[in-house]
C-alpha cells in the first residue's frame, strides 16, 4: 500500500488530472449507458422459458402471462348450460375490446368443468397479450395493467339483468400494483441525504464530503465501464437500480475507514505526505481485501446463467472495484492537497499542534460497550447466537414459489370473484393455469394430459387463436395452486405425461427450472467460495481460526437474514406496519440468491474493518482483549455510520410501489441491520474474546502454504496496554 500511496503522491497533479476527466467523463457516458440497458428478464436454456417464448412469438398472449378469470353468476332460475348463446356474446365482447387476448369459456368449449355445481356459476380465462396501456406480456406479481375493469365493462352489457361479473385472478388479488415503477433519482437522493447527514456527524467539518466525491466519482466512472460491457454484452438495467446505491455505500465505506485513519495520524503528530503513507499502510490494505471479499461473493451471480442476475453481479463488481481503485489512488491526493484546510474547523478547536486529539483514542462508547462485551463473553455469544440460529432454523420454511391467493387480498372484486368460485365448487387452482404449446394432434394431448392426477381440466378450443403456424396451445387447469406442493407436483406430472411433440409454459414451471438451475449447483458454489474466502482472510490476517469463524458467522448472518425474510413476508410479522402492505406468502425464487450475493461481501466488508484493527492492535500489545476492546473502538463508529448510510438507502428502495423490489430491497435492509447490530457490535468481539490466544495462530506449514509470515502460539500480555495521551 505504501508503494502504491507513493507512487500517487509524487503525481498528485496527474492524478488530480485524470480525475477530472475522469468525472466528466462518466456524466458523459452515464446517460448513454443507461440507454443501452436492456429490460428484458430472460432464462435462456430452461425448458419453461423456452416454450414461452415461443408462445408468445406465435400468438401473441399466454406463456409466462397470468390470464384474469372472469367469473359469471347467473340470476335465479338462470343455468349456466342453457345461456351458451349469451356467454359466447359476452366474452365475444372481451375479444372485441382486447383483440389481442385468447379467451376461453364454457361458451367455446362446451366442458363442463367450466361451471360450478350450482349451475348457475360459470368462468373464463382471459390472456390479453399486449396490455391495454401497451406493455407486454409477463411482468411480476401485481406490476402489469389491471385488465378486469375492461372485461367487466365489456361483459356486462351481453348478459342479463341481475348478473354478477368478478374477475379474479393471482394479479387482480395481489396486494400491490405497480404505480410507475422504481424512481431510481429519488432513492438515489434520498441515500446522498443520508450520507450527508451521517457524514458530518462523524467528521463535524467539510471533510465529510470528500467521501461523498470519491463515492460519485466511483459511480459516474463505474458507468464507463458499463458502456463499454454493453458494446460486447446485454448489460441488463438492473444494474441502473442497484449500482448507484451500492457504490453510494462501498465507496463512503472505504473511503470513510481510510480518512479516519489519516485524522489518527494526524492526532499523531504526523503531517503532510507521511500522514498519507501511513494511513494507505494501516488502511489501505484493509479496503483491497473487503473490496476482493466484495467481488468473491458476487461471483455467485454472475456464473449463473440468469442474465438479469449475472449484470447484477457484473455490475457490483464493478462498483466494487472501482471503489477500491479511486480510494486508493485519488482520495491519498485529495487529502495531501486539501486535507488539513477541510477540516480546519477542527484544527481550531485545539490550540497546538495536535487538533485531532479525539482521534488519538478508540471513542469511550464503544471501548466501554466492547469490554462489557468480553466481560460478558459466554452469555453475549450464547444469546446473540441462539437468536441467530433460530432465525436461520426458520429460514428452512423459506418458500420460493408463487404465492398462494389464501395469502393475498381478502377485499375486492378479484376475492369476490375467487369466492364465488370456491362456493361453486370450484377448485381453486383453476386461476392459475398454465400453457402447454403442442406441434402435434392437440385433441389427442388434451385427452392424454386430462387423465394426469392433479389435472382440473383441459382447454383446446378448435380456434384460431389457439391453433397457428402448424402448432396449438392448450391450457391445463390444475386441481391446486400453482404455488402449493401439489401444484407444483401437478406440472411436475403432467411434464412426464405430455407427448414429445408437447412443451410446458407457464410462470410456475419457468419459477421451478429456474430454482433446479440456479440453487442445484448453489452447495457447490457455496464451498468454491468459502475456500477461497478462506485462503484470502488467512494471508490477510495470518490466521487459520480467523477467517473460519469470518465464514461461519458470515453464513450464519446470511441464515438469519433469510428467517426474519420468512418471518416479515411469509407469516407476515410486522409487513403492514413496516412497509404497509399485506404480506404474500413467498419471497421469490431470485430473492436469496440476490441477498447472499450482496450481504455476503459487504458482511465480510465490515469483518475485515474489525478483524484488520484487531489484529494490528494485538501485534502491538500482545494481548486479545485489549485488541478486541481497541479494534471495535476504532472502527464501531465507522462500521456504524457506514451500515447506517446503506440501511437507509435500501429501507428508501424497500418503499417502491413494485413488489419485487420491495421485497429485495427489504431483505438487504433487514441483513445490513442485523449484520452491524448483533453480528459486529456484540458476536464478533465476543467470540473473538472467547478464543483468546488461538485466535492469532498460523504455523509454519500454514504460512508456507500462504507465503505470509508464521504467527506460533504465543503468552497472552495480562498487563493492560496504555496508549499515551497526545502532546
């Protein structure tokens, strides 16, 4: 590090330079770049996504699209077999107002299933393809264009006074419907606020902006790069939504630990270019091995072959790296130029030479939490722990699947229209058909398929909106919900069933290969990356239990994140008070993936800060407690106020209208909250406590391996280290 501050500071000029144009020309390339972000979410290869896709292209409508089900009652004395002619008009009329959309009805297929047991109690499925606002088919739970009102509009007239028309449906009982998307400016806004104002409580001059600069610069640049990726790949738009507020925080993160240590040099009496040098020598190694930690646990994206997922991961890194890169090459320059006039407000605080004197000692409050935390070593770890655990015990019930329509609205017309449904003897899994595109005699695999246990019914009307370019679509109707065991068990049978010239659509079956792909190899993945985590906190450290308690804790952080997910969005603890919306069931298959991949890095990110501080105060004292009580007293406040900046961007991200992002964004919150409170305030340092001596131990064989220096076992110091006042 010291090579490399160095070298920067014999060029601040150029350095300064380059920075510049640096920024200018990031503006210049930010707005480019965001126009050639792609917003297709695409599954290449999995056979669900494959086959609707090509629904799609041929008709249209269907495949991964939810259909709306209307649902007809008929007046008194009224049966639903005797009014053919005036069902086929009514739904006619919904072909007529969406020209686009398949629809079916016991009206075009004479099946009986299509009508409830009262007789009176009839549905249809209504897949309107392109949506009346234009936007296509697909798109989360609860984000596309509510339909029902056109088909209520359109139907109605067609039929008899004193009839009921609901329409139903997983997206019309959804409990959130997307109001315009995410506005990205607007959250961005709300986390520079934020970093701003934590920012000046810790620094208290205008050095708290020279974070904030590195941060921006960090992004416009990591923007460059995005352009030129985009010139050789599809770099999805994810990336517009994430990177910003991920550098916000890696950048403020690293540059936040690396001016703290220059302001304790400086309260060292050190000045000018040797305050640097030594800040890059005790710092600057620290933000190299997080900003690495940061990549590792990224890579679990970016193998994945989800493209969506894979820019995610792309993008992160990215960030990431060019974090490391500006707090590492500009920011050594920019306090050598202007370092001591930013923060002259404190400079005047003292009188002499030494106007940093807070900065020579780890602060009182978190030296006096941390040494109650090793005087109550045994009982913060068994406490911290056993709350940990059982939360990563819940997160075993994790449901990944869609969610089920008992776990949605219980107001409205599309829970109206569901409950007269259930009172007809309807099965409920009925609202959640899927396609299944067949090149061969589509009557013959209707027939096959309705034999398969599970199966409600099947539609093949012998229509052209059902039959094109040599293939046909029909719908299966399952017994039970998509989203159930047994509905997935359904798709699962009816998958061995259909005939070699079938192929079998639907969002629950994409969901399904989409969750064998990405989580089947994740074990594997999961051991690739702890062993390499491993190696590299062994050289960072020189320690062979270190980095394993890292990964154990780091996992087990991960774990909890995942139960309090189940806790908030499976049995609903807090979601309508929290983000007022009623919880749905499920989390999304992409959801544990995404926050292992994030939290991962930045958990590990906050453990190199501690462990890093710890270690050098134990090589220089010899004794374990006074390096956890010196180590998390130098950095408690910075972890903090770092974690503070993320949560608060995330929890801002986490009230978007869309539900995805608000579940996403909601876990990432929850993680990093839980992650700086009860992981690196209270089990870190009483864990580290706990195993004393052996914390520090790396033998001979070990460090030839890693080609670091040994560090035998060696006589804990009893005596308390003093660290003299400044003069």
């Amino acid at each position: 590090m010291e090579r490399i501050s160095v070298f920067v500071l014999r060029r601040k000029g150029l350095v300064a330079l380059l920075a510049v144009l640096g920024f200018l020309v990031g503006m210049g390339a930010t707005p480019i770049a965001i126009q050639r972000l792609s917003e297709e979410y695409s599954h290449p290869g999995m056979p669900a996504f494959d086959a609707n896709q090509e629904i799609v292209k041929i008709y249209g409508n269907g495949g991964y699209q939810r259909p709306f089900v209307p649902v007809v009652v008929l007046p008194e004395g009224m049966r639903a077999q005797e009014s053919k002619e005036i069902l086929g008009r009514a739904f006619a009329a919904v072909s007529a107002k969406l020209p686009k959309a398949r629809v079916v009805s016991y009206a075009s297929t004479g099946d009986p299933r299509l009508i409830g047991t009262d007789g009176r109690t009839t549905f249809g499925l209504v897949f309107p393809g392109t949506y009346s606002d234009g936007s296509p088919p697909g798109g989360g739970l609860g984000e596309t264009p509510d339909e029902s009102p056109i088909i209520t509009e359109a139907m109605t007239p067609a039929l008899p006074p004193g009839t009921t028309v609901h329409v139903t449906g997983l997206d019309t009982l959804a409990p959130s419907v997307d109001a315009g998307g995410v506005d990205v400016p607007a959250k961005i806004g709300i986390g520079v606020i934020a970093a701003v104002a934590v920012l000046l409580l810790v620094f208290r001059s205008a050095l708290a902006f020279v974070p904030l600069l590195i941060s921006v610069l960090s992004i416009f640049l990591s923007f460059v790069v995005i352009l030129l990726l985009t010139l050789v790949m599809t770099v999805h738009d994810v990336a517009l939504t994430t990177m910003p507020l991920l550098g916000l925080g890696i950048a403020v993160d690293y540059s936040l630990l690396l001016v703290a240590r220059w302001r304790e040099e400086q309260a060292g009496g050190h000045r000018g270019d040797e305050a640097v040098h030594r800040a890059m020598a005790g710092a600057g190694r620290a933000v190299l091995f997080s900003g690495v930690a940061v990549a590792v646990g990224l890579v679990t994206m970016v193998v994945l072959p989800v493209p969506f997922l894979r820019s995610l991961g792309i993008a992160g890194m990215i960030i990431a790296a060019v974090s490391v890169a500006t707090t590492l090459t500009v920011l050594p320059v920019l306090l050598a130029l202007t370092g001591r006039r930013l923060d002259r407000r404190r400079a005047r605080e003292g009188r002499d030479e030494a106007p940093f004197r807070r900065e020579a000692r780890a602060g009182r409050a978190w030296s006096a939490w941390a040494r109650g935390v090793v005087r109550m070593r045994l009982l913060a770890t068994l406490l911290t722990g056993g709350l940990l655990v059982a939360l990563t015990v819940t997160a075993l019930n994790v449901n990944l699947g869609l969610p089920e329509s008992g776990n949605l609205l219980t107001t409205g017309p599309g829970h109206e229209g569901l409950s007269a449904l259930r009172q007809a003897g309807v099965p409920e899994g009925s609202i959640t058909p899927f396609d299944v595109l067949v090149t061969g005699d589509p009557g013959q695999a209707a027939e096959r398929l309705k034999g398969v246990k599970g199966v409600f019914t099947v539609l093949a009307p012998d229509d052209p909106s059902w039959r094109r370019e040599g293939t046909a679509v029909i719908t299966v109707l399952p017994i039970s919900e998509n989203g159930t065991e047994a509905g997935e068990a359904t798709i699962t049978r009816v998958r061995e069933a259909a005939p070699a010239t079938a192929r079998v659509g639907g969002n629950a079956a994409q969901s399904m290969d989409f969750q064998e792909r990405a989580y089947g190899a994740f074990p594997w993945m999961l051991g690739l990356i702890a062993l390499v985590t491993f190696v590299m906190l062994a050289r960072a450290f020189r320690s062979l239990l270190l980095p394993l308690k890292a990964i154990v804790l780091n996992l087990l952080s991960l774990g909890a994140v995942i139960g309090a997910m189940v806790l908030l969005w499976q049995f609903g603890w807090g979601t309508r008070e929290l983000l007022g919306i009623q919880p749905t069931g499920s989390i999304g298959e992409f959801v544990p993936l995404t926050i292992f991949a994030f939290l991962y890095g930045l958990s590990m990110d906050y453990e190199v800060f501690i462990l890093a501080r710890m270690r050098e105060e134990y090589d220089r004292s010899g004794s374990t407690e006074h390096a956890v009580v010196e180590g998390v007293g130098r950095t408690g406040r910075l972890v903090t106020s770092a974690a503070l900046i993320l949560f608060i961007s995330f929890a801002a991200l986490a009230m978007t209208p869309e539900l995805d992002v608000k579940v996403f964004a909601s876990g990432l919150a929850l993680g990093i909250f839980l992650d700086a409170t009860l992981v690196r305030g209270v089990l870190v340092p009483a864990v580290v406590a706990m195993m004393g001596r052996w914390n520090w131990w790396l033998p001979a064989w070990a460090a030839r391996l890693l080609r670091v220096e040994p560090s035998p076992l060696r006589r804990e110091n009893p005596e308390p280290v003093r660290v003299p006042e400044p003069v």
